[in-house]
C-alpha cells in the first residue's frame, strides 16, 4: 500500500522537504487509489473517443459512486466549462494530488492528454496490485494471530479457572509448569485492564515515535535489515521508487520533482536519502545512479539499468523494465512468505494448546496412576 500519512508539518520540519513533497504525502483523501485508478482510466478511453473533455467530465461524475470524487468532478467540470485549464480545475478541487496536477498539467502543454492520462492509469493500477500483494501478507497473519489470541483467552480466562478448582481441590503436587499456568491465569484474570493499557500505551507510543525522524529512521532501517521481511521491504520500495519515477519522467516532468516525488512514494527514509543525494547530484549535472550505487542500498541491477538508461537517453524505459522486474520479485517473494508463516502460525498455536492441556491433565493422569 502506498502510504501517504505524514502530515504537513512533519513534512516541513523534515530537512530539505519541498512544497510538492507536502502536498503529495496525503493525496487520496477519503477518495481510494482505485476509485482513482478506474476513473483516470475511463478519463482517457473518453478523451480518446473524441468526447469533449467537458461531456466526459459530466459522465465520469454522474457515474462516480464515492461522494467526494463525484462532488468533485462536478467541480472540476464547471471550472472547466467556464474555461479553466483542466490541471487548475484538479488543483483547485482539492482532491488531487500534485503528482496528478503535475502530470495532466504537462499532458495539456504538449497536447498529448490521453497518453498522459492512459499512463497515470496503468501507474496507479501497479500500485493497486502492489499494495494488495502487500496487504496479503500482512491479513493473513493477523486473522491467524487474533483466532489463536481467542482461543488461547478462552482456555485462560474460562476454561482453566474450572480446572484450576478440581486440581486445587486434590490437594496433591502439582508439576512446575501447571503452576506456572495457574498463575498466568490468575493474572491475567485479575489484571487484564492493565494489560489493556499497557498494550494501547505502547501502540499509541510506538505511533509517537515513529512519527519523529529519528524514530522513522531508525525504523526504515530496521525493517530493511529484518530476516526474510526486510527483502521484501527493499523490493516494495524499490519497484514504487522505479514505477513512479519512469511514469513522472515519461509525463513530461522535470526530473528534479519526479525524484521528489518518487522519493515519498517509496516511503523509506533510509532509501530516500540515497535518492536527496542523487536529486543533488543531478543539479551539479552529474548521474543519477552513481550516489544510489554509492549509497549501497540499491542492488547492482537497479543501478546498472538506470545507469545504462541515462547513457543511451532511455531513463524512462529501463526504469520501467526495473519495475516489472522487482513487482514480479515481490510477489514471489510474498507467496514464499505467506507459505512459509502459515505452517509457522499454526505451529506456535498449536504448541500453546498443547502446553495448557498437558498442563491441566498431566495431574489428574498422575492421580489417576497413583489411586490404580
């Protein structure tokens, strides 16, 4: 999923942060990339029909079914009938962000709107997929992790209180690891509000943290150094960075902005220092791949291809060829992911079962041999 969650001010208290890097960090506000995607798409099959811009409008909003979009494009529509350039009437709707405006902007001067427009679309649908392989890996888990979390509340909290009272009741010695169940029971009985707060502090707290710039530094860095995790942390932002800085480049901007922009798509800030020094770098008239290269958090492929792209003038395409490249890489590697915690989840739930049960029966088994 693209995250684009860092508030204005983060942003401005962030060193070298950009107007166009503000603007961009909360660009589908109450409106989903893929109401975006299928409208941005349905826009160009109409423009390429030779339907009027201002006719297509009036049917992209009475067929958009979010509220916000449709009010929008009725907005967007008038503004443009009353003979405001289309990328003035997104940027003022409000809805759109400015990586959007930048692009139909550039597509209207050049008079190439529904190329521009068909690439938006087919950018903003790699990022559906992208973000739906992400969120798969991380569902699964979770629903695995709250069944065992129910299961194991119910054996705690309900069944073994009942059990707890026949075995108290036997007044014979109990194994160290009953005990030691009997008296997670009891408190987590008896102090289960404190666990609650405790938890919602550390959320609530992490969130703090995570929110200030050493805080989120030392969390990118932590998540690209993680086993098996981090790989598929690196591929995801790499295949954003590739993706979205091939798409900026072949709508006509500068390379400077798509560097911004792409930069905050891929959303890691360990990464994106690598890409501040090679924005730097190309404002000395240097290359862009030889600080990614420098930085080391780059794979050679990446810094190969965009180096042979600015070489042969084809920076658009090789980054294009690097991003089908690593989505194919993601999604590999989140089947392997999901494959290899599935059996791992169910492992861990199972083992814990076991322990309560063996726990609660192993005495009355023992008092069973013993009255034999």
């Amino acid at each position: 999923m693209t995250d684009f969650t860092e508030t204005a001010e983060d942003a401005e208290a962030r060193p070298g942060a950009s107007r166009l890097e503000v603007k961009i960090r909360n660009p589908f506000r109450r409106v989903s990339m893929l109401d975006l995607a299928l409208l941005t798409r349905q826009a160009a099959t109409l423009i390429g029909a030779g339907i009027p811009l201002v006719e297509g409008l009036g049917a992209l909003a009475e067929q958009a079914e979010n509220p916000r979009l449709k009010a929008a494009l009725g907005q967007v529509r008038d503004r443009v009938n009353e003979g405001t350039a289309f990328a003035d009437a997104l940027a003022q709707s409000g809805l759109f962000p400015e990586l959007y405006v930048s692009m139909v902007r550039a597509g209207e001067a050049g008079g190439a709107l529904e190329r521009v427009l068909e690439r938006l679309a087919s950018y903003l649908e790699s990022q559906v997929r992208l973000r739906n392989k992400v969120g798969s890996i991380v569902i699964y888990p979770l629903v695995m992790l709250g069944f065992a979390t129910v299961v194991v509340g119910i054996l705690v909290t309900v069944v073994l209180p009942q059990i707890t009272q026949l075995l108290l009741s036997l007044d014979q010695p109990l194994p160290f690891y009953t005990r030691w169940i009997i008296a997670l029971s009891d408190f987590v009985r008896s102090f289960w509000w404190a666990i609650a707060v405790v938890a919602a502090g550390g959320f609530f707290g992490l969130r703090k943290v995570l929110r200030t710039r050493r805080g989120r530094e030392a969390w990118d860095r932590l998540s690209l150094r993680l086993p098996v995790v981090g790989r598929v942390v690196r591929l995801v932002a790499i295949s954003r960075f590739t993706r979205t800085l091939a798409t900026l480049l072949a709508g006509g901007l500068p390379i400077t902005r798509a560097l911004d922009a792409a930069r905050d798509v891929a959303d890691n800030s360990v990464l994106g220092r690598a890409i501040d020094r090679a924005r730097e770098s190309i404002t000395e008239g240097q290359s862009v791949a030889q600080p990614l290269r420098a930085s080391g958090e780059f794979p050679p492929l990446v810094t190969h291809m965009i180096e042979v792209g600015e070489r042969s003038g084809e920076l658009e395409a090789m980054l294009s060829k690097v991003a089908d490249t690593y989505d194919e890489q993601v999604e590999t590697s989140i089947s392997r992911l999901t494959a290899l915690l599935e059996p791992m989840l169910i492992l861990v739930m199972v083992c814990i079962v076991i322990v309560i049960i063996l726990a609660t029966l192993v005495p009355l088994l023992n008092l069973t041999s013993s009255l034999g």
